[in-house]
C-alpha cells in the first residue's frame, strides 16, 4: 500500500451569495484508512464533501486525489471522472431498477461478463445476493444503504464518500449494519471518508478524525488524541463535556479552585484548564461540594455539583451519593492527558 495521500485538501473555500460555507479548509487521507468528518449540523460537513466528489466547485484552493488536481478556482474534474465514489445519506437508488441493475448502472462501458462478474462479487460481498431481483421499495433501510455502497464501489473507485450513512438506521439494527458493512470495506482495503454528527459514533468507527466547526477544520488526528489533547475548547466539546477551571499558573504549577495541576511547559499567567468530567474523582479529600443532581447514563453516573463557586458534572462508578450529600472533588493525576491550557 502506498504511503502517499490518497486524497489532499488544501486551503478549501466555498462561497455562496450570503455567506461562506466551508472556509480555508485542509484535510488529508491515508490510503485503506477509515476517516471520520465530524462536526454539528450546518457548520459545512456535506458541502465539503461535495467539493470532494466534484459536485460543488471551490472559490479557493485546491483538492488532490493520488496528487492528481480535482478542482481548483476555475477548474472541475467531473465526478464521474475523479474515481470517488459518493454515497447519499438517502441512499437515492433508482426506483425503476432492481438491485442488480442499480449495482451495475455505472458499468456500461464493460463487456457483459465483465459486468455480471463485477455484480456478482459484490452482491456476495455485502450478502445480498438473495435480493438481486428485488426493487428498491422492496427493501429495509439496511439493505438499501448496502446496495447503494455496492453500487459505489462497482466502479472500484480510490475513495468511497459516505454522508451520514448510518443516521436512518435505529437502536441495535443500526450497530449492526455499522459493524458488518465497515469489516467488509475494511477487508476490501477501501479508502473512507464518513460524515457524521455523532461523537460517539465517530471515535468508534475511525482510524482518523477530522474535525469541524463553523465551517473550518479544527484539528485531525487519532480518537484518542483528539479526545485527550484538544486543539482548542470548541474542538474538546465536539467530542464530549468539558469542564473548564480557572487557574494561575506559576512555575509550571496551576492552581485551581480544585486543586494544583501540574503544568511543566506552561507560562506563567492566568490561564484556563480544561478536562473531562471523568478527571473528576468524588472521594474523601478535595474541595467540599453539594450534590444537586443524579443521573443514571448507562456506564455510570453523572453527579451534578456545586462547589459554591463552581458547576461541575462528575462521571461516578459505583454507587453514587444522594442528591443534597455534601461530598468532596478532587482531580485525578491519572487523567492527566485529558488537560488542555490556554492563556487568557
């Protein structure tokens, strides 16, 4: 597998008359990897995506795929022609072609056997073989976004772009079909790059996340590094609760209203720290702090405090104080990684 990019995007802009969409946007993918784009609602996920695959040109920039240009101010590969392959979050397979004929739509330029051959192997792929004379209406929600992948892939394109694929999907059925068809892509070594605005989701699935706000790309990197080093507070909050802490750093050392941290490389200054709320520990010593809420979420308890200065929710395993307890809040030094420092 070759260790250049499979795709570049450089400095990306898209402008519409009233506002700009995406803005300055660079991302970069590895070949066989699994990527993730998150980020909320609005904030520019599906128009870069269809920058990507050839739908929307850009006003700045320029995308690469295989160090080939796409597109640039001016210029525009047709989609067809850029070997990506895109996925709706609709699935949007033709309602007058049954599975095999909607798989094979892209294939006309092929002899016959080539065709039925391509068809098949795919059909087996994603097992869905026995609905190879079906209609689309036919179809659960599963089987239809598994026929509209195989439908991308027939043309073996470098790249496979999935908007939102899993979000039509419900409960178990939908952990189901994620797992089962990411193993088949993954086996298949193709390249993905997935849209998503779930977090959870998001650092399940990816070798890679990319993340976005406000039409920019703010950080990229591993789930675990995304997580646990935030490149900033709004990226820290696309992947969960943040809890921010007033401090004073001196001599590598910040002192917060709950406790010291220490901060070797930091400046002195005031500065804001912020961690996740499993950084927290309700133990024996700490700052004094009133339960004013407790909620079950499924891997614990979140336990809502008031220290009389501070708001804080605490993830607590096993069983938590009573709503009204006076408890103690301290940082736990084994989260240490989950500190992010920026100067105010």
């Amino acid at each position: 597998m070759s260790d250049h990019p499979i795709l570049e995007v450089r400095d990306v802009t898209r402008r519409y008359a009233d506002r700009t969409a995406v803005e300055g946007a660079s991302l970069q993918l590895e070949p066989g990897q699994v990527s993730c784009l998150l980020g909320p609602s609005g904030c520019g996920k599906s128009t870069l995506l269809r920058m990507i695959a050839g739908l929307e040109s850009v006003d700045d920039g320029e995308i690469r795929c295989h160090d080939r240009i796409m597109s640039q101010p001016g210029r525009t590969v047709r989609p067809e022609d850029r070997g990506i392959g895109l996925v709706f979050q609709d699935n949007a397979l033709f309602p007058h072609l049954d599975v095999k004929a909607n798989i094979g739509f892209g294939l006309k330029g092929l002899p016959a056997e080539e065709r039925r051959r391509r068809i098949a192997a795919l059909l087996a792929r994603f097992h869905i073989e026995h609905l190879a004379d079906a209609w689309p209406h036919m179809l659960s929600g599963g089987e239809q976004q598994r026929v509209a992948i195989a439908r991308a892939l027939a043309r073996e394109p470098a790249l496979l772009l999935l908007d939102e694929p899993f979000s039509g999907l419900d409960g178990q059925l939908r952990e189901t079909i994620r797992t089962s068809l990411l193993s088949d892509l993954r086996d298949l070594g193709t390249s993905v790059l997935i849209v998503t605005h779930d977090p959870e989701e998001a650092m399940m699935i990816a070798d890679k996340l990319i993340l976005m706000s406000g039409g920019r790309i703010l950080q990229s990197g591993s789930p675990l590094s995304c997580y646990a080093q935030p490149a900033s507070e709004i990226a820290a909050r696309l992947l969960g609760n943040v809890i921010v802490l007033p401090a004073l750093i001196a001599d590598g050392v910040a002192q917060t209203p709950l406790g010291a941290v220490p901060l070797a490389s930091a400046p002195d200054g005031p500065a804001d720290i912020l961690l996740r709320p499993e950084a927290l520990t309700i133990g024996a010593t700490g700052t004094k702090a009133t339960v004013s809420a407790v909620r079950f979420v499924g891997n614990g308890y979140a336990v809502d405090l008031d220290t009389g200065s501070l708001d804080l929710t605490v993830r607590h395993q096993g069983e938590p104080p009573l709503s009204g307890n006076e408890v103690h809040v301290a940082i736990n030094a084994d989260m240490a990684t989950n500190f992010l420092m920026k100067t105010n």
